[in-house]
C-alpha cells in the first residue's frame, strides 16, 4: 500500500490522522476502539505517510497564501467566473494531485498573475 492509500483507509474507519513531528497520530472522533489492523498497516508505512502529510501540509499551504494575496486584492464587484479562470483552477487540481511541488508553485504563479491582472484591467474600466 502506499501513502495515499494508507490514508484512505483511515478515514474510511472515521479515524483522524495527523502528523505530530515525527510521529502520527490516529483518532477516533467517537471514541471508538481503533482496529488493530488499521493501527499496524499505518505503522508499517509509517515514514511513507510522514513524507506525504508533510508534502499536503506544504501544498496546502501555498494554495492557501496564494488564495489568500487573490483575496486580498480582489476588487468588489469583479467576476472571476470565467472560462480562463476555471483553466487555472483545473491546472491547480491537476498540479496538487501530481504531487509535484514545483509545479504546484509554478501553476499558483500564474493563476495569481492571471488575476492580478484582471483585477488591474477591471479597475482601469471601472474607474473610466
């Protein structure tokens, strides 16, 4: 099995998983006994779930800050709802499930300058 599956399991059984340093930590909102199975297939792929969460902690939070300097100088009233909008947002999608940290920082980059400069245009035509 590896990292992602690993994972799927866990939530699968309603168990939480989250990293604590080098360590991993499952639990069971219900305070439900957790599956001894579950608990040795996450401990023999345990450094291969460590090197993922740490991946999807990083990839969250750089989508995280690039959505939040878009928000923050998202002009009121201006409509991201367009067609070459949504091509960056499936980009974005395709980038973080590849797993590929580059690229994810490559594709936040445009899609940023993609609405930097539509907030710019709509402010010029605004303020005519």
């Amino acid at each position: 099995m590896n990292a992602a599956e690993v994972i799927e399991a866990v939530l699968r059984h309603r168990v939480l998983i989250r990293r604590d340093g080098d360590d991993l930590v499952l639990e069971s909102p219900l305070g439900d006994r957790l599956p001894d199975t579950l608990v040795e297939m996450v401990r023999v792929c345990k450094q291969d779930v460590l090197s993922y969460l740490r991946w999807e902690e990083r990839a969250d939070m750089l989508v995280l800050d690039s959505t939040r300097r878009i928000g923050a100088a998202w002009p009121e009233g201006c409509s991201l709802d367009i067609a070459a909008w949504w091509q960056h947002e499936r980009a974005l999608q395709a980038a973080y499930h590849a797993g590929d940290l580059d690229r994810l920082e490559e594709v936040l980059r445009r899609r940023e300058a993609f609405a930097l400069e539509l907030f710019d245009r709509y402010r010029k035509e605004v303020h005519r």
